[in-house]
C-alpha cells in the first residue's frame, strides 16, 4: 500500500435536477469514501451516474444525453448535476447537464454544456484538466469475453486521468473517421476533401495511439508492484498503429496511416468506417502469475484482476497528480469474499481515495468503521445514515 497523498480529489456536495428517477436530489459529503446502501432500484447507481458526468463522456452507462432526462418532466427542460469538489489546486465548482431549450430546426438538440467555477467552458473536454473518474460495474464483469471497443472505452478512461488532451484527440479522430466513411459511402472520392480528413486522422490517430501505449506501458509496471490479493495484470495495446510505433518514430507511423488510408479508400467505401486505426485496437490483459489470457480466467479472477488494474491506475495517479481518482464502484464489494473485500477497504483508505460504491447490505461494509460516510437510498430519496 502506498501513503495518503497530499492532495485530493473528493465530491463534497452533489446535487442533481431532473436526472434519471430524481426530481432533485443533494447529498453533502466529505474526503471519505462515500458508501450508498438501499433496495435493487433504489436509484443508488444513477447517483454514481451523475459523478461520472464530471468527467468528460457519456457516463458509466454510455447513455445518450437525453435518456437520462427524469420521466415526465416538461419538454425542453433537460437535466443538471452539480458538484463542489476538493482538489489538490482547491476548490471547484462544476455544473453539467443538457441543455434541453436549445433547439435545431424545431427539433430539440442533445447537447451537453459545462460551466467549471461558474464560468463556460468551451466543451466537456475541459473537466479532463480537473477530474479524473474511472468505475466498475456489474455490465463490465464481461469485459474481457466482449468485443475490443469496451476494452477502448475502459482503457481511455484510464488516459483521460493523465493526458486531459486526449478526450479532445479522441474525438477530432472520431469526427474526421466518420465524415471520411460518409464520403466514401456516398461515393464522393473528392481528392482535396479525402486528403485533409486523412492527415486529420494521421496526426491525431497517432497521437492518440501514442497516449493509450504510453499509459499502458506506465500502468503495466504498477500493476507488477500489486499488492494483496489481487493479482497482477500484464498489459499491452496491439494493433497495426501499435505496431508501427514500435518500429519507428511517430512521424513515420502518421505516414504509414495516411498511406494505408489513402489506398484502402475504395474498400473502406463498401466495408464503412477505415480498415487501419486506433479504432481497431485492443488492450490485451493477462493474468501474470499464470501467464493466461484474462477471457480464459474464471469469473472471480477476471473481477480480481479488473480491480487490481483500477487500484494500479489509481496508485500511478495519485504519485503523478497528488490525488487518486474518483472510484465508482458498484455492486463491487458483495461479489469479494470477505479477504479481498478488506484489502480492496484498506487500499482505498491508504490511497485517500474517494470512492462512491453501492449495495444491498449494510453489513458488508462494516469493515470501513466510521471511516466511511454512509447514505441510504429507496425510491430515490437520499438519507444520511448517522
């Protein structure tokens, strides 16, 4: 186990408006791990949903902005989940939500605006440079058996905790790919439009590939120095971007996708999207200790090793930024057997981290003493547990 940092990075009050089953919602908490205990339904993961809009994305849950709206609020109304925050440069006020009044052509916009101490920032790219969230839930147990695009979302997760640039990298990428792949689709091989979308896509691709690399390479020497019982994991990214940065520098790699780009134009035309990028890459995760693909481990192994990977991220960035990261672990502590459970209570402890977890039972979090503040949750009403 590592110190307490000296900085922070805690949630000191929350308060939600119309989002998911709440009309209004505050909580009032401190440094501590923040413990949500109630009923299957209760509306305790959609608490843990509104923290992971202070950072930037669509939220543990992938959800497209306007389905979070509360049922039955009026049209054009939106959401809004406001927070103050500890952080080690001192305290942050961050407001997020959708701006349910703006509209498009008559037709309501799904956009997401952020003010960050009061003041509007020009995206949600911008909570990167303040906050850093990473979460486990029940839906990821099968990350590992799934498709690669789960292990992307995970793994930039991870970077946007030490690169805030890359949210921003992400997604020119992701723009110039999906404007490319329309193009083609319409058959429109317009050289000079094609040529700019495809440098768009070298540069950045690249340097988001370079990111995910560089923290997987920092993050695989954490995850060596694992301790208790959670097991080692053993990390790379592959993929033919991947590939290139290992034989050469990064300008060489932004020459090869532009080149590969250009000549895979017509297949790229009938298959959609582009053949060769980051988009198709992979984090590889194996169980060190045995050597074994983590898909091919049992299921307590493959919770065992997600959460040593989360607790590895979460030592690297409070040695790098003087704070861990916000954890949001949900429904995590009741699948552990009462071993791994205290040394997951212990880690966050030493860490200083604040973690935001759930469950059913009071009970299975006895071991956090009054070193943890404790709210139950039903019908989503939130009340503080003395």
């Amino acid at each position: 186990m590592t110190g307490t940092p000296t900085g922070s990075l805690a949630v000191t009050r929350l308060t939600l408006t119309r989002f998911r089953g709440y009309e209004a919602a505050r909580l009032e908490t401190d440094r501590r791990p923040v413990l949500l205990i109630g009923p299957n339904g209760a509306g305790k993961t959609n608490l843990l949903e509104a923290v992971s809009f202070l950072a930037p994305g669509r939220g543990l849950r992938g959800a497209r902005l306007s389905e979070v709206d509360r049922l039955g609020s009026p049209p054009g109304t939106g959401w809004a989940v406001a927070a103050t925050l500890e952080t080690p440069m001192g305290p942050l006020d961050i407001g997020t939500g959708r701006e349910g009044s703006s509209r498009d052509g008559g037709a309501e916009r799904d956009r997401r605006v952020v003010r960050i101490d009061g003041h509007p920032a020009k995206g949600q790219t911008a909570l990167a440079e303040h906050v850093a969230v990473v979460w486990l839930t029940p839906q990821m147990d099968r990350l590992f058996l799934e498709g690669s695009s789960g292990r992307r979302r995970f793994l930039d997760r991870l970077v946007f905790g030490f690169d805030s640039a890359h949210a921003g990298r992400l997604n020119r990428y992701e723009h110039a790919l999906r404007e490319r792949a329309r193009l083609l689709r319409d058959g429109r091989f317009d050289e000079g439009w094609l040529s700019g979308l495809e440098d768009q896509m070298a540069t950045t691709g690249i340097a988001v590939a370079a990111a995910r690399r560089d923290v997987v390479q920092r993050l695989r020497a954490a995850c060596a120095r694992s301790v208790g019982p959670f097991p080692a994991a053993d990390l790379a990214v592959l993929g033919t971007v991947e590939g290139w940065l290992d034989l050469g520098p990064a300008l060489a790699a932004e020459d090869a996708l532009r080149q590969s780009l250009r000549e895979s134009r017509r297949q790229d035309s009938d298959s959609g999207g582009a053949a060769v990028g980051p988009h198709k890459s992979d984090l590889s995760v194996h169980h060190a200790a045995k050597s074994m693909p983590a898909g091919l481990c049992s299921t307590g192994e493959q919770k065992a090793l997600l959460i040593s990977m989360v607790l590895a991220n979460a030592r690297l960035l409070a040695a790098e930024r003087g704070a861990a990261p916000l954890l949001l672990l949900d429904e995590v502590a009741a699948h552990l057997d009462g071993h791994r459970r205290e040394a997951l209570f212990e880690e966050i402890l030493a860490l200083g981290a604040q973690a935001w977890m759930t469950g059913t039972d009071e009970g299975v979090f006895t071991p956090f003493g009054q070193d943890a503040r404790r709210f139950h949750i039903e019908d989503a009403t939130v009340t503080p547990i003395p």
